[in-house]
C-alpha cells in the first residue's frame, strides 16, 4: 500500500525525466551547439572564481554542463541509460554520429569568442554612459578635443550700447552676457598688457579701452608701427565724441610735423640719444668702444643749452658733431640719420605738451622695417616720459596719461623698460600688446629678454590674453593664472578569455593639480574671446565686439609751406656733387707718353716684313 502510495507520488518525476530523455534525443545538434556557446563563460574561471561567483554565473555554468551532456556527449549518455535499463524499449530516433555534435559544439564555441569580441566594448560604452559618477568629485584636466566646451563662444553686440563711466570702464561681457566694469581709478593706475596672436581682438579691445579713456579726459598717445587701418578712425571719433583735440603724425611722410625735442634740456637729450641709439652698457667687451659714443652724446647735447628752440638737425648741423663724423662713426651716423627724418625736425608745429594739457589723443604712425623711424619711436617714448615727470604733482593732480605701444619690440629700450616700475607715479599708465613671450626677448642690444619679461609681468597688473599660437607663450600665461586641485582618475583594463579588453569597475582617484586657465584653454580660445587677469579676482572670460566707425579722409599735422621753408637743411659730410655733374669720364692716360721706356724705337726695330705702302704713317701700338 505505502509502495503504491510512493510510486504514484513518484510517477510525474519518472515521466519529466523521460520526456527529457525524448527531448535530449530529439534536439541533441541545438544542444550541443549551446553548450558550444555557454561553456567558454566558465572555462578559464580559475576554481576559486567559480566558487565565489554570483547566481546568475553559477546557473550559466549548470545550463552548459547539461547541454554538454545532452548535446555533445549524448550518444554516451543514451548507452549509459540504455545499460542501466536493460530490456526496456526506447523510442528514439537513431543517434546522429558523434563527429557532427562535436562540430556543432565548436561551431557555438567559435561563435562565442566572436561575438563577445564584438559585443564588449559596445557594453563597456553603453555601462560608462549609464553610470552616474559621484558629485564629490573635483575638476578633471582638460582634453583638447573638448575645450571648446568649456569655453564661451564669440559674442556680437554693440558696446556703445554698455558704455557708461559712472559704472567703470566696460571691459566686455562674461560668459552670462552681463556688462563687466573695472573702476576707472584702477585702470588709470596700473599698466596692462595685451597678449594675442595676429587678428584675435588685440586692437579691437585697445580701441574699446582707449575710446573710454579719451572721454573720461585722459591723454592718450597712440605708437602704432604697423599702420592700422581702422584705429586711426576710431580714436578720431571718440576725441569728436568728448570734445578733445586729435592730433594724427605719421613719421614715414616728408612733411614736417612736430618738434621731437621742443623745450629739451641738455640731461634730457642725452637721455634721448643713449635710449634711441642703445649705448647703455651690456656687460660685454663691446661696451668699451660705447664710451666714445656716450661721451659723444653728451657732448652733443649740449647744444640744445645756448640754442633752446633747436631741433635734432640744428644739432647734428653743429659745428662738434660735423667734427666728429671721422672720428666717432656709429654716433655720427645715428644722428645723420635722426637728421634725415622731416617729421620730427619741425621749427615749429604740433607740440606734444597739448594732449599733457588738454586730453584727447595723438596718434603716431611709424614703421616696423625703417630703421631711422624705429630709432625714433623709442626716442618719442622717452620723451614722453620726460614730459610726465616735468609736470607739478604737489599743488594739483596731473591728468592721466595712457600711452598705447602697438607691437612692444618696436618701442623698448633700457629707459622705456626701467620707466615701466616708474612711470605710474607720474600719473602715466602704459597699455602694451604683443604676440608672444619672443616678441619681449626680441629687444635692443643693450637689454637682455628675461629682464624685460619681468618687467612687463610685474608691472602689468592688468592683463587681457586673446588666442596665441606659441605654445611656449601659452604655458607662460597658464602659469600666471596659478593653480587648482583636480581629480585624476586611474583605472585598470583586464584582458578576458576572448582577448578583449575590459575597464574594471572599480576606478581610483588621486590628487593632482593643473593651471587654473591652462594652455589648452589659451591655444584654442575663439575669435574676441579673452582672460581676463586682475589682481583683484580669478582669470575670467571676456567677449568683446567692435567699435563700428566710418573712414574718412585723415589729415597729418603738417605745418605750412612757409614754416616749413624756414626749416634748416642737412649737411652732408660725403658730397658726390663734383663726380656727378663732371661731363663724362676722365680719358686714359697715354702710356706710351708717361712710360717710354717700355716700348721700342721705331729706329731701332730691324724691319723684316715687307714694306706695306699703303701703311698709315702711325700705326697702332697694338698692330703687331
């Protein structure tokens, strides 16, 4: 009774198992081809992986030994059965050969490897993109791929429309397009420097500045060696604009302009002439053979003492300099070539103390490959230190003065340089601009690079850097912006069974630093797009639009034909004259005159040839 019981009980097993023998004997190629599929997953797990791996790993595994076993090893699984339960009738179909489960199965293996080969590392991108990284995290290094990113893009607007000195000076816009202001007092107090490589927005910032600074009443002196096509324009509205003079010089025309040392003392002239002709000394052997020249200078200056309203060619036409043109060459010839120069040799004509007095701006024009204008633009930089400094700083506040040096290399000499630390008492603050830290190393004789680095990173406390192309010039402006802690991120790639990489879960991040405003940043920054640097804040981005203006005809500061026929001429020490205007060339000399002794007779020749009649009476030397 208790048997029957149990093997009524017992019955749906034995007929599960049975039905899965007819179903292991029906789909053995299906099954062995999965155990093919299934079974790499488990095969290079070491034994304690296996122990220690998860359900669904452990039902994989369970799942290819059975299809193992019922696919590919199912003609001997049958024998075993068929050995246990002898005598007992099976229907089955016959039993496939076992070379083609055995293809099968490694059909399903090949299978696998290829596909896990293909389908993981599209999951390894589809789970990075899932995962939510932690908040906690700091800032990362930046990628140059994807800088543009962090970056504001360029911003076109009108900035008239922003323009209000009650708020400051409008600097541009920042990365919420809300106006930026720097209070005037700060910008009047502290040079800036302008970093930026050709067509970024250098001029086009300068011009917005200085456009402030003409109506907030400032003196604005504009050096400009390259000649800009718009500047010019620019400036002359903003004087009409705020009421002021504008005065345009242009040292490359004949006219005669202005009066380069109007109401010059000896000490200051010879200031002028070491700092336009680089005689300071270098710490070379060659400063030995600048004694000479320097002794010259100050001789020269001189001059200027019992003759105040001279100008350079009075002093080059006087009686110690035409002495000295054997003597001492290379002074000599500087100050010929100063000489030469019609527009800063005028007897009278713009003067240079107007713009100290009544504001407005004086836009000099010069050159970047005359060697004699250059020479010049580094003598009018001086000189208008001189002025500044001439001025009464105890019984009233001297008007600021902004001076704005296009292209710096075209201006620098030792005194412009040492000026830079001093010229801010004096109520003078310089803008500068370049391309590149090579530009500064690219100075006169008589300095060296590294110092006049310096000099301008010290004293520029305001700094706007558009877009460079060097990118040692952009590490050295990242260097400036300082440094921040960020995160960097170290992870391991295993390689599975299947040869195939794989990033681990686990990831680890470590502290590290990086320049707040790095050289990626700086290398890739758009059009008008810059960084601020203030000693008051952090680098800031700043999207400036320029100032639209109409061209009209410009006119120098000429002065008339009459002032102009007053003017002295040069002298010039090598006259060709006599060899020019000589009729034609001196005749050879007759040799047979001045050397007779050098030909024969015609006595004592032994003639041997026979007499020729029809022989002129003088034959020619060369007819032999």
């Amino acid at each position: 009774m208790i048997l029957n019981k149990l093997a009524v009980s017992l019955s749906p097993i034995v007929n599960g198992a049975l039905s899965f023998m007819v179903f292991m004997q029906q789909h053995q190629l299906m099954l062995a081809l999965l155990s093919g599929l299934t079974m790499p997953f488990f095969a290079s797990m070491k034994s304690d992986e296996r122990q220690k791996a998860p359900l669904w790993q452990k039902l994989i595994i369970t799942f290819s030994m059975v299809c193992f076993l019922s696919g590919t090893m199912a003609p001997v699984v049958i024998w075993i059965f068929q050995w246990l339960y002898k005598g007992r009738v099976v229907a089955s179909i016959p039993v496939l050969a076992w070379p083609v489960l055995i293809a099968f199965s490694v059909t399903g293996f090949i299978l696998h490897i290829l596909l896990r080969r293909v389908l993981t590392p599209e999951l390894d991108r589809i789970k990075k993109r899932l995962v939510r990284k932690t908040t906690l995290e700091r800032e990362l290094r930046t990628d140059v791929r994807t800088v543009k990113s962090l970056l504001p893009e360029t911003l076109h607007y009108n900035p008239l429309d922003y323009i209000d000195l009650n708020n400051g000076l409008f600097i541009g816009m920042d990365r919420d397009k809300q106006p930026m202001y720097l209070p005037l007092k700060d910008w009047q107090k502290q040079h800036a420097d302008i970093i930026g490589t050709t067509g970024a927005g250098k001029g086009v910032a300068t011009g917005i500045l200085l456009y402030q600074s003409i109506l907030a009443g400032e003196g604005v002196f504009v050096m400009d060696p390259k000649d800009d096509e718009w500047a010019p324009h620019l400036y002359r509205k903003a004087c009409e604009d705020a009421g002021k003079p504008f005065a345009l010089i242009d040292l490359r025309k004949t006219q005669y302009q202005f009066n380069l040392i109007e109401e010059i003392t000896a000490d200051e002239l010879e200031e002028l002439f070491v700092a336009g002709f680089s005689l300071a000394e270098k710490g070379q052997e060659s400063d030995f053979y600048r004694i000479d020249d320097r002794k010259a200078a100050r001789i020269a200056a001189q001059f200027v003492t019992r003759n105040t309203a001279s100008t350079i060619r009075d002093v080059y036409n006087g009686d110690y300099v035409q002495g000295i043109a054997d003597k001492i060459k290379a002074f000599f010839g500087e100050i010929e070539e100063l000489a030469l120069l019609n527009a800063i040799n005028a007897p009278t004509g713009f003067s240079l103390n107007t713009i100290f007095k009544e504001g407005g701006c004086c836009y000099v024009i010069g050159s970047m490959r005359n060697s004699k204008i250059i020479t010049a633009q580094r003598m009018l930089l001086v000189r208008l230190y001189q002025l500044a400094e001439r001025r009464e700083r105890v019984k009233e506040v001297p008007r600021p003065i902004a001076i704005y040096l296009s292209e710096l290399k075209y201006h620098l000499s030792r005194p412009a340089r040492e000026g830079l630390g001093a010229a801010r008492d004096k109520g003078v603050h310089i803008i500068m601009d370049h391309q590149s830290i090579a530009d500064l190393k690219d100075c006169p004789a008589d300095l060296k690079g590294d110092a006049v680095v310096g000099a301008v990173v010290e004293n520029a406390k305001f700094k706007l850097v558009y877009r460079v192309m060097d990118p040692d010039t952009a590490e050295w402006v990242a260097r400036m912006s300082g440094t921040i802690l960020v995160d960097d991120e170290v992870r391991k790639a295993k390689t599975d069974a299947v040869l195939t990489e794989t990033i681990d879960d686990e990831r680890t991040i470590r502290q590290a630093e990086r320049f707040f405003t790095d050289s990626n940043m700086i290398l890739n920054l758009p059009d008008f797009v810059s960084f601020i640097f203030t000693t008051k804040a952090l680098p800031s981005a700043s999207l400036i639009s320029p100032i639209r203006v109409k061209k009209r005809e410009l006119e120098i500061c000429a002065v008339s034909p009459a002032i102009a026929a007053t003017a002295a001429t040069v002298n010039i020490i090598l006259d060709f004259s006599e060899e020019e205007t000589s009729p034609g060339p001196a005749l050879t000399p007759d040799i047979t005159t001045t050397r007779p002794d050098l030909f024969f007779d015609e006595a004592d020749k032994k003639d041997t040839t026979t007499p020729n009649t029809g022989k002129e009476e003088n034959p020619s030397l060369l007819d032999f």
